[in-house]
C-alpha cells in the first residue's frame, strides 16, 4: 500500500532545480507539529530518502514559518555521521520540502513503546555516537535543544542519528542563548530559571542534561523525574532541587556515575563537552576512530523486515488528509484553472506573509553544491570519488521499505 505517482525518470539537465516532480512518493511514516515525512524516491539516481513536507498556510498561521527557514539555513551547513542528513529543498504553492537520508530503523521513541530493552552496552554506544554529533554541533555554534528519543533515529545497522532541527539556536563565542525552547521533560533546570524573571541564559550543556535523560529512559523505560508538557515551571524548579532520581542496583557503577555527571544541577559541574565524557575512566576502552566510523555493531539491530513506525500514517494520509500529496499534480493543475480560487479565506495580510515565504525560503541541492566543490578542486580520483558519494544512510534497498 503506497502513495503511488507515475515514476516515468523526468527529462532533466544540470541546470534544473529539483523539485516534486522529480520524486516517487512510495509511502507516509510519520508527522510532527512541522509538517509530515514519507519515503520517496529519487526517479534519476533510484536513491531513497525521507522527505518532510509542511503546508505553508498552516505554517504562517501557527506563526512557525521563522522555525522552518531557520532550520533549512541551520541544516545546509551541517554534515556528519550521526546527524540526520540534509539533502534537498524545494517548494510550490503549497508546500514546502525537506529531502534528508532515509533512517529505516525508526526512532528510539517507537522502540520503548515497543517495549524494547537497551542494553548498558548499546546505550553506552549511543552515548558515545551522539557526543560525537554534539562536539560536531559545537563546532558549528549550534544548541539542538530538544534532544529526546522521539529525534533520535536509527539506520538499518543500528546506529544513531540525531534529527529536527526546527527549534535549534546559533550561538556565537562567548555569548548565551536565553530564549526558551524544548520539550519540558527532557529541559535542563537552568532554562527554567528564565521562566522566574531572571534570564541568566545557558548554552551547549543544555544538551548533554537532555542526552543524560534519554540515556537513562532507554535504559529503565522511564524518566528520572516525573513531569508532563504542563507541569508549571516552578514546580519543576522545586523537583530538581527535592527529587534525586534512584539508580537500579542492576546499572553498573561507571553507568550511574555518567548519569550522575550528565544529569547534576549545577552547569558549571555537568558534563558539558565531547572532551569531558571522553576523559572519563568508563569511556577508557572506546576507540572514538572505530565510533565514528560506524564500526562497532550496536547491540540492538531494528527489524528490517517491517517498517519501524506506525503505520496508521499512512492511512490518515490516504482516508483522513483533505489534500493528500499523492494528488497534488492534478489539484495544484486544477487550481491553476481555477485561477487560484480554492476557497481558502486568504485576506491580503495572509497573502503577504504567503508571498514573503516564496521570496525567503532557501533552495538547497546537496548534490550539486557536491559537484561543484568536486569540478572546482585539484582532487585525485580516489577524493573524486568519495566526494560525490553519496552518504550510507542512503544505501538501502527499496525492498527494505514495501513490506511494511
């Protein structure tokens, strides 16, 4: 079952921008506040990706269309193993596009409520494999703020990568991000301090409290401190000062020692940088090479014989969604007949916020910007070769995703 469109390969040149046409939208796997993701194919290079599509009217009516564009400026600029990669963007009328790799193992969330036991050996990986994408972030100046398992992915062999980007902060040397964002359970406490009048800022530690949380959930399938979206700032505030979360005997005593420093209250004694974990005696063994290089096999392998996700998306994009992507060709023709009479209550402020979206949204095209370095470089064959090639994440086969 999948949102089929005719996948006759499009007559193209180097010159073209890559746009809706140029891909086959095979099936829905998800969706979030900013928009929807399915799996899609690109007809030309028969590579699969994920492609995250967000209504632009709803985007400029939840006022989130600053998040998306600054996401698209954050993620053109990053490139690394352990990070969801950044591939395309384009837009029509209607939408706007992501095209990123394509991560068939599904998220960490999905397999607690799966009930899926992590062992320390796999976690203590995990850690390992995001403080390598943190240290990365670092060096690009970014605070991801919202690391949860709900955006950590798996590959096909298990290993994580660390995704959405929509509310992440640029910071520049020596200077502190004081805007709060996040999702509360998973908030480290000096961004709540803000919510009491006192902006005293925070940084990159806030990160490594989150990955401390997570950590911790995958391992007990719960978190350490009991919270919800609407529990009221203060009262958290007073739970981390009340609340000492309990660590099973069962853990070993390196493994609670790393949650300890991860999760302490005072910034200044938190683990707060790839460099911090990797001084620890736990972390003595890990050959950070073999790390980066995907290497060590993780504990835990996703099934690859089933989609990893719900697959209840999918029927709501087919039966529930008013505008189904799989019919936007003849909707978006229809409309064009209609002279842009689709009933939508568009007065002119809505309309010109729509028109600025067209005129600010950034196109991106990973692989042309690829080739461009590749032609404009003294490179040898070998470098050549390994530049234009495409990310692993990529390499699976389109028989991995149909038997859903």
């Amino acid at each position: 079952m999948g949102l089929g469109q005719s996948s006759k390969t499009p007559v193209t040149d180097d010159t073209d921008e890559v746009n809706f046409d140029h891909f086959q939208i095979l099936r829905a796997i998800g969706k979030g506040s900013f928009g929807k993701v399915c799996i899609v194919q690109k007809k030309d290079t028969k590579k699969m990706y994920a492609m995250k599509y967000m209504n632009k009217l709803k985007c400029v009516e939840r006022n989130e269309v600053r998040n998306v564009l600054k996401e698209l400026q954050i993620m053109q600029n990053l490139e690394h193993p352990f990070l969801v990669n950044f591939w395309y963007s384009f837009q029509d009328e209607e939408d706007m596009f992501m095209v990123v790799d394509l991560l068939l193992g599904g998220d960490l969330r999905y397999h607690l409520q799966q009930n899926v036991h992590f062992s320390e050996t796999t976690v203590k990986l995990y850690l390992c494999e995001l403080a390598l994408a943190l240290g990365y972030l670092r060096s690009k100046h970014i605070i991801h703020r919202d690391i949860k398992p709900d955006n950590i992915l798996l590959d096909e062999h298990g290993h994580v990568h660390l995704t959405d980007f929509n509310i992440a902060a640029i910071v520049k040397e020596d200077l502190k991000a004081t805007s709060i964002a996040g999702t509360k359970p998973y908030m480290a406490p000096e961004l709540f301090q803000s919510f009491e009048g006192s902006h005293p800022g925070y940084s990159f530690s806030v990160d490594w409290w989150s990955l401390g949380i997570a950590a911790y959930e995958l391992l007990r399938g719960q978190r350490p401190y009991v919270m919800r979206s609407n529990t009221p700032s203060n009262e958290i505030l007073q739970m981390f000062h009340k609340v000492h979360p309990t660590y099973p005997a069962a853990w070993s005593l390196e493994m609670k020692s790393l949650l300890r420093k991860l999760l302490c209250i005072d910034v200044q004694k938190r683990i707060s940088c790839l460099a911090e974990l990797q001084d620890l005696d736990y972390m003595s063994d890990v050959n950070w090479d073999a790390v980066l290089n995907k290497q060590l096999p993780p504990g835990f392998i996703p099934n690859r014989r089933r989609l990893n996700c719900d697959p209840t998306f999918e029927l709501e994009e087919m039966i529930l969604e008013s505008k189904p992507l799989h019919k936007k060709k003849k909707r978006l023709a229809r409309k064009t007949r209609e002279q842009g009479s689709d009933g939508s209550p568009q007065n002119g402020q809505l309309q010109q916020r729509l028109d600025n979206v067209q005129r600010d949204f950034i196109v991106f095209n990973r692989e042309k910007s690829r080739k461009v370095v590749v032609d404009s470089s003294e490179l040898s064959t070998s470098e050549k070769n390994k530049a234009i090639e495409d990310g692993q994440n990529n390499n699976v086969e389109p028989a991995a995703y149909l038997s859903g």
